[in-house]
C-alpha cells in the first residue's frame, strides 16, 4: 500500500517506536524519527529510507530542531518515550519525580506544541499518539512517580485532544508491563516474568507488536472519529480480575 502520509516518531529507538516505524514504512508512510541513540536511529533511518534527529527530551531545545527538520505537512505524531522508576516513596528523589515527569510528560507536551504547525498542514485530520501506563488508571506500590507523569499524560491526552479538534485527534495508549528494553528492567528472572504475566487474564505480557498495531491504527484514516481516548492494551490488566 502506497500513501502520501508523513509522520514523526519520538523514542523511534526503542522497543515499541522502531516496531511501529516497520509497521508504518510497510504502509508507505513516510517518516521522520527522533530518538536520544544515534547508533539505533541511524541503521533504523537507513533501513527504512527516513530522516531523523538525535537528541535528549531533558533538553526543550531538541523540540523545535526536531519539527524544523521533520519539515511540513504532518499527519501524525506518536510520543513513545518514558521511564519506569519503581521505587518506594522512602527511596523516590526530587530528582527522579522531575526527570519522570520531563521524560514523559512534558516532552509529550513538548513534542505536540512544536509539531503542531505541521499537523495543521495536514490535508486530512492528524492524528496524535501518546503513551499513558496500567499505572495511571490503577494504584501499585511502589509506583508514585511513573504513575504520577503516566497519569499527566492521560490528562494532557484529554486536555490537547479538546483544544485541538477537530483537526487534530489525540489518543493514548495504556500498556501493562510490555517486552521491551523498558520493561525487561523489571523482568529480573523468566519466574518472575511468569508470575508477573499471571496476573493479567489473558496470562502473557506485552509484546511491542500489542501496542505498534493500536498506534498503527490510531494514525490511520480508519481511526478518524476516535479522539480523546486512552485506550488499555493490557492483557485485562485494568478491568479484569479472574481469580477471587
Ligand atoms: N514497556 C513497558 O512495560 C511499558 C509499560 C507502560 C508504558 N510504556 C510506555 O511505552 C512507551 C514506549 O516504551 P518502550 O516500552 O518501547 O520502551 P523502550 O524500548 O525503552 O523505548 C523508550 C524509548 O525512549 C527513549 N528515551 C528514554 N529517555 C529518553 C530521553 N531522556 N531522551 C530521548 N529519548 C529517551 C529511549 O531511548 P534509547 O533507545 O536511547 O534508550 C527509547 O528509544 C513509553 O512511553 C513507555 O513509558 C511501556
């Protein structure tokens, strides 16, 4: 399938973001990545005929040099960048709630307001995908600061995808632990992987592919009366409890 689309993808690195860009280039979109590993993007940007920008979200200056070189128009944004800090409240730093919350919420916001001339460009409804976490909507200990950046980007989900219809939709995606570099920090064992994946009904993690093929179809054409939604790919992680 051929289009005209063009896209940028934020955290085109890692697990989730590079397995979307596969999905998108064998769409036919055209795509610009920004990532912080220069190595990754490149062979990725290589791979799949695209531009990209290599930088830190820490640094807001990396916002506007990303959207500078993305160009114009844009038909979609996907923000696939974050941490997983899990910490007890006793051992969480001012230092570790600030950098979760610029890693993951402020850069969201960041990313939007800079590309968002772009998106207007588009000749259709742009589309924008950001990533919340289980941890927003659900309480788990140890969780105060990611939860508490996860649950910002679930409000700034709502809040962008208000103010910017009708010509740009906003949506988030929610992903319980997920295979991904990310994730595998909290795997310390394939028993713990098990017993962690036994808590979810449907008795598996995450894999990438779950959540690129939501975005996948978030960014399309199809997608376009869905707007303001944060939507759980969860394994029935959020709602479900099979056991007692
Ligand atoms: N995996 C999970 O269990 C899980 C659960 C809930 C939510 N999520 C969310 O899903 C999204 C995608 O994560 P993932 O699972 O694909 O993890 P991942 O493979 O680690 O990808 C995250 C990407 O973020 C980039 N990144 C991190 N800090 C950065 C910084 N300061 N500046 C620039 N880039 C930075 C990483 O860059 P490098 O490649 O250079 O490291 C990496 O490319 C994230 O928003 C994450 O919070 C994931």
């Amino acid at each position: 399938m051929t289009t005209n689309r063009r896209m940028l993808i934020y955290g085109a690195g890692g697990g989730i973001g590079s397995t979307l860009c596969r999905i998108l280039h064998d769409q036919g979109v055209r795509l610009h990545l920004a990532g912080r590993t220069e190595t990754k993007l490149a062979s990725l940007a290589q791979a799949l005929s695209a531009t990209y920008t290599v930088g830190d979200v820490t640094d807001t200056a990396f916002f506007a040099r990303v959207a500078q070189e993305a160009g114009e128009p844009l038909d979609g944004l996907v923000y696939a960048v974050g941490t997983i800090t899990i910490r007890s409240l006793q051992r969480l730093t001012e230092a570790d709630f600030l950098n979760d919350f610029r890693v993951n919420a402020l850069g969201a916001a960041l990313a939007v307001q800079t590309a968002l001339p772009a998106l207007k460009k588009s000749a259709g409804v742009a589309s924008v995908v950001l990533f919340s976490s289980v941890a927003a909507s659900q309480g788990f200990a140890n969780h105060a600061s990611i939860g508490m950046a996860k649950g910002a980007v679930s409000a700034l989900t709502l809040a962008l995808a208000a103010e910017l219809a009708p010509k740009v939709r906003v949506n988030a995606i929610a992903p319980s632990l997920t295979r991904t570099p990310l994730g595998e920090n909290l795997l310390g064992s394939e028993q713990m992987a098990a017993s962690i994946a036994a808590l979810h009904a449907l008795q598996r993690l995450g894999e990438a592919k779950d959540m690129a093929a939501l975005a996948a179809f978030l960014l399309s054409p199809q997608a376009d009366w869905i707007t303001g939604q944060i939507i759980g790919v969860d394994g029935g992680r959020s709602t479900l409890r099979t056991k007692g």
